[in-house]
C-alpha cells in the first residue's frame, strides 16, 4: 500500500431535516470517528470534515408542511445534528454547512470551471408542473405508483420499497405533493454532467484499480457502468439553493447531489488556509465514509466532477455500510420509526459509550443487520460490565487493597506470565490490521481482547487465594494486570472515549500514545493510581421497557394514521333501535376478576337499580381510575354469565384504529338513569 503525508475524511452529509439516528450512527459516523481517532493516536497528519446538507428537496418539502421558511428548519436542525454529534463524542475538525457563504462561492466557481471547459450539456425536456402551486416539481415533489413493483408511495427519483431509481416521468399515476393535483408535462431547460464521456475512465478507475473496495461498494459501481452510464443533471428549477451561475437560469438553482459533496471541499477552506494541500496532493489519501444509498454519488457522480475539473485528487476509498433496522422494521423518518441520537442522549445520560459499543459490534458492514433494545441490553451488562468493567474494577480494586494503591513490582515471570504477556502485541497487530482495513466489528472483538486476557489472567492466577502464602506472587500478577489495563485503555479509546479518558483518570495517567500499546512496561513501579470507580452500570429491565414503551407508541400512532374507519353495518329499522335502553349510569366500585387479564367487575348505579357488569378492559383502565365515573350502559341486554359472574348489561366504549378502547359518557354530570337516545 502507498505511503502517504496525510489522510483527509469525510464523512456523508446530514440532511438538515431532522435529527440523525442510529442508523446514520451504524452506517457512516461511529465508524469514521473510530478511524479518525485511530490515526490521531497514530500520529498521523488527518482532518476530518462534516457538515449539515441543506439544500435538499426534503428541506423545502418540511418547511412548506411546517409554515416557515428553508432557512428556519436548516437553522433548527443543523444545531440539534452538531450538539447531539458533540454529545456522543463525534469528533470532527469541523463541522459546518452548505449554506455557509464559503461554500456558496466555492460550489459556484467549482461549476463555472466546468461549464467554461464545456464539461456540460444543456438539455431542454418535459419535466411535471404544478399548475395551482406554479412551480415544476423536482423529483421528491412527485409521487406515484412504482411500475417495477407496484408501491404506490414512490417518489421521482427512487421507490423506497424495492429500491430501484426511477425518473419522475417512470411513475404511473402521478402527483403533486404540494397540492395534491396531477402534474403536467412543460418544457425546461437544465444542465447536464454527461456521466458517458468519463465511463471508460471511471471502469479503469474502479474496476481495475480498487479492487480493494468492499464488495458492497464495489459490485454497486460494477451494476452501474455495466448498465451504461447517462447524463446526469446539476440543476434544478427551485426556489431554494445555490443560484446556477450563468446567465439565462433564472429560477434554477445546483442540484444538491451535485452542490452537497462540494462541501467537503468548502468544510476544508474554512478550517484551515492550507486546505489545497489536502485536495490537490497526490500524497494526501482522500477516504469517504457513507451509506450504501449514496455509493453511486461518491463513486461514480463526485469522482467524474473532480475528474472534469482537473485539480483535485480522487477518493482512495469510500467504505460504505449496509442498512440497520430497529427492532425488525426498516427505519423510517417519515413514520418517526428511529432512535433519534438528540432523544437518546436525553433518556441514557452517560450512556455515550454503550451505545457507541453496541452499534460498532453491531454494524452492518457486510448486511443488513437489526437493532434491539434486548440485545442492547445484554451487551452492556454481559460484555460492557461483565468483562472490561469487571476486569478493570478487580486489578484496580484488588491494588488497592493489598499495595495500598501503588504498583508493586514484578518478581520473577511465569511461563504463564510470559505467554499472557506477549499476547499483547499480538493483539495489537490484528486490531490495526482490522482498523486498517476498516473491518471495525472485528477490530472492537480485538480492543475488548485485551480486557478478556485480563480477566483470564487475573481468573487464573487467583490472587485473592495467594495473597497469604505468596505476596511477591501477588505482587507480579497486580503488575501485570495493571500493565494489561493501561494496554485496554489505549486499544478502546478511539471506539469508547469516555470510558478510555475515565479509564486514564483511575490509572492516574495521562493518555499514552498507540505506539505504546502491546509493552509491558506502561506503569512504573511505585506510581500511585487513583480512585477505583464503575465504568459501566447495570441496566434494569425497566429503562429497556421504557423504550420498548415509547416505540409502541409510536407504532400506535402510525397504525391510527394510516387505518381506516370501518364500513357501515347493515341498516336496522327505528323500531328495533327503539328497543335498546341506553342509560347514564355511574361506577360505584370495580376489581380485578381473578385469573384473568382482560376482565373487570363493576358495581354500577344505573338509577333504576345496582347491578354487576364484567366488561374486558382491565388492559385499558385500572379499578382505580373508574370508581366515581359515569359511563353509558345497555342496562337491557340479556344477562350471560362470565367467569362464574353473572353480568347485567354492557358499558359502551369507542376503539380507535389501534384498538384502544374509551369510555363513553356525558359531558358533564347528568342524573343516573337518564336515558339516552
């Protein structure tokens, strides 16, 4: 592999439309902070840019539904992405965004210097308007039924159910949704980015040169010059974004597919006034990090306008990872089905790590892979707190108590001590190696080795059973542990940082260099440490049933969203409706029928008389919550006996679509045995 000076990241650009969720985590951030904090520890010359998108259609489409402008919902996001970002340690040199003026200027020249080489086409074709809104649609502005597979929600530009790209003029039945009319076809001129010319260029590039690629990324470039490349458009008729910077586009502004990765390149000019060295040197290695749903615009769009332009270099690779789900759906912002990174740091305060631990040794590098507040769970208290913490707590805990903090020396080594010893820099390798090849999941299983060696270690030499016979004895393997322990902090610090920088304070260290994980001889004797604390706590199975709680919840409320209302019944006459005695009465006392879940007795006043009523909604309302209310009852349906209870009526409810069930009753106190009809 070539040498290089320096490493410039990226990593793919939030869309400022919302909050980012743990499947921006898994797939693109949580991964090129590892990365980025690994070569940090290195040594190495890297920069690391981000920032919010916010020029994207999805912008326009949230402000039109919210009443404000593009500016306010940018605004609001992108400060909620950066602070929940800084909060889960995400540790971008910057993080800025692509309404900044810099980025303004730079996406502008970058598109007159491919304009004034001839770079682009000019095309004039049919694209929808909007006759009541006035306005042609840009492609999320339409949607229409998939002709692949028959989804009736897909957009212009790609059905989300079975993934294929689409143009708008593709959808059956199309339709406005900012108006909700059928679009018609009208004339408009745009500029192109003629992906074919640079398709030769582009199949040498990847094909011969990257083979390294993950196969993910790889095969997805292979399919899409396979199918021959087409132009591609850099503009768009919209009211909010960059201004195409030529005469005679009025009303157009860049494409955001075309203006979003330029801001890598505006993020680097406001960080530091060196930026060109980073772009435009051949000794700088460009890595993109991103989802697999942009692999085709870091691969194949982005490389051929650097290419056009002439003065940057190209991506050395783009890892890209596959899909998360939660808890067995695909998650979906429009149907808030998400773990939203902002609402996490709220309801888990100090749980940065585990959830940074979770997604890494969950990750879906190769396949989709699924998210679990179960499985969560369990990683924490089985491998957070059972392993690292626990071994971690004992070498600390256990100097404390038989060397009065200080680190003893060692006596004479083992062949076990020897052979435990030199597993470190056996791990060291492999975990770099994975690191390297950004095999992050296994890199992780490699950093938690060194606290697996150490609780082996400490399991095996029982200190605690020897301390009385052989206190030297004890004395080499508390060394030993210790040193094991410095190694566990340096090898988690860029997938766990604030467990690492706790981990420093116990040890009464300051943070050592990568260069020294796998030695032996990290703590001196006689240094004192500092005070043993928990890493990491237990979680209850109520915080877990909280969060399951609030996804429910939201489950309900896209059920009653999208469920429809029951068709009428079969219609009866005047006369047998007639015979139904409908009262006001009140709940005078209520219990739980025994062995059973759904039912409950009720003691009515229904003003003509007392009576027993067992009505199965013991899952909706406790005993408590109805004793004193009055309620609508039936007081002459034919008694039945339930449970062993004869019941004497029914109490009349309302089910929503997700099958919630109400009481019904007055509004306001009215007499028990009115009648209602």
């Amino acid at each position: 592999m070539k040498e290089y000076k320096r490493y410039l990241v990226t990593s793919a650009l939030p869309y400022a439309n919302g909050p980012v969720h743990i499947g921006h985590l898994a797939g693109v951030y949580i991964p090129s902070d590892i990365y980025v904090r690994y070569l940090r520890k290195r040594g190495r010359d890297v920069i690391w840019v981000c920032g919010s998108d916010e020029h994207g259609v999805p912008i326009t489409i949230k402000a039109r539904r919210e009443g404000v402008s593009p500016q306010a919902i940018v605004d609001k996001y992108h400060k909620i992405i950066k602070d929940s970002f800084a909060g889960l340690g995400i540790s971008f040199d910057i993080y800025s965004r692509t309404t900044s003026p810099v980025h303004e200027r730079t996406a502008s020249d970058f598109f007159r210097k491919l304009y004034d080489k001839g770079e682009f086409t000019e095309e004039t074709t049919m694209q929808y308007y909007d006759e009541e809104a006035g306005i042609f649609l840009a492609d999320r502005y339409i949607t229409g039924t998939c002709p692949k597979c028959g989804n009736d929600g897909a957009y212009g530009d790609q059905c989300e159910k079975c993934g294929s790209t689409l143009n708008a003029t593709d959808l059956i039945n199309p339709r406005s949704t900012v108006s909700g009319t059928q679009p018609v076809l009208r004339e408009t001129k745009h500029w192109y980015l003629p992906l074919d010319r640079h398709e030769a260029f582009l199949r040498g590039w990847i094909l011969d040169e990257h083979k390294e690629w993950k196969p993910n990324v790889y095969g997805q470039c292979k399919s899409w010059l396979d199918g021959g490349l087409q132009p591609r458009a850099v503009s768009r008729d919209l009211d909010w974004g960059i201004p195409v910077p030529v005469e005679g586009a009025e009303g157009k502004v860049l494409y955001v597919w075309f203006d979003a990765p330029i801001g890598y390149i505006s993020a680097t000019k406001e960080l530091t006034p060196d930026w060109e060295k980073y772009w435009k040197s051949e000794d700088t290695r460009l890595i993109h990090f991103i989802g697999k749903d942009n692999i085709v615009f870091h691969c194949i769009v982005f490389p051929a306008m650097l290419k056009a332009h002439g003065e940057y270099i190209l991506p050395d690779n783009v890892p890209a990872n596959e899909f998360l789900n939660l808890e067995g759906e695909k998650i979906s912002t429009s149907r808030n089905w998400a773990i939203w990174l902002n609402e996490y740091l709220e309801d888990m305060p100090g749980k940065q790590d585990v959830l940074r631990y979770v997604l890494t040794a969950n990750a879906p590098e190769t396949k989709d892979n699924d998210f679990t507040w179960k499985e969560y769970q369990a990683r924490n208290n089985n491998e957070l707190v059972a392993v690292l913490g626990n071994f971690v707590n004992r070498a600390l805990v256990l100097t404390g108590k038989y060397f009065d903090g200080i680190v003893p020396a060692t006596q004479e080594l083992t062949d076990y001590d020897r052979d435990t010893l030199a597993e470190l820099p056996r791990l060291r390798a492999s975990l770099e190696n994975n690191i390297e090849q950004f095999h992050f999941r296994e890199a992780l299983k490699d950093a938690m080795g060194f606290a697996r060696l150490g609780n082996k270690y400490l399991a095996d030499t029982e200190p605690w059973k020897v301390i009385k016979s052989d206190p030297d004895r004890v004395a080499t393997i508390l060394n030993i542990a210790l040193q094991i322990t410095a190694n566990t902090a340096i090898a988690i610090e860029p997938f766990m940082p604030f467990s690492a920088e706790k981990m420093w304070r116990m040890l009464n260290l300051e943070p050592l260099g990568w260069e020294m994980l796998g030695r032996a001889d990290l703590l001196a004797p006689a240094h004192r440490i500092g005070k043993p604390e928990l890493l990491f706590e237990k979680i209850e199975d109520e915080v877990i049933d909280r969060q399951l709680r609030k996804l429910e919840a939201t489950k309900a409320a896209n059920a009653a969203a999208n469920a429809t209302v029951d068709p009428q019944k079969e219609a009866v006459s005047f006369e047998d409706f007639q015979k139904m005695d409908i009262r006001v009465a009140r709940i005078i006392a209520a219990e739980k029928v025994a062995k059973t879940k759904k039912l409950l007795k009720l003691t009515i006043d229904t003003g003509i008389d007392t009576r027993v009523i067992v009505s199965g909604i013991a899952e909706h309302y406790t005993p408590e919550e109805l004793i004193g209310r009055q309620v609508l009852v039936l007081v002459n349906l034919a008694p039945r006996e339930l449970k062993g209870i004869e019941s004497c009526g029914m109490i009349l409810m309302a089910s929503d679509p997700t099958g919630k069930l109400m009481l019904l009753g007055p509004n306001g106190e009215v007499k028990n045995g009115s009648t209602v009809g």
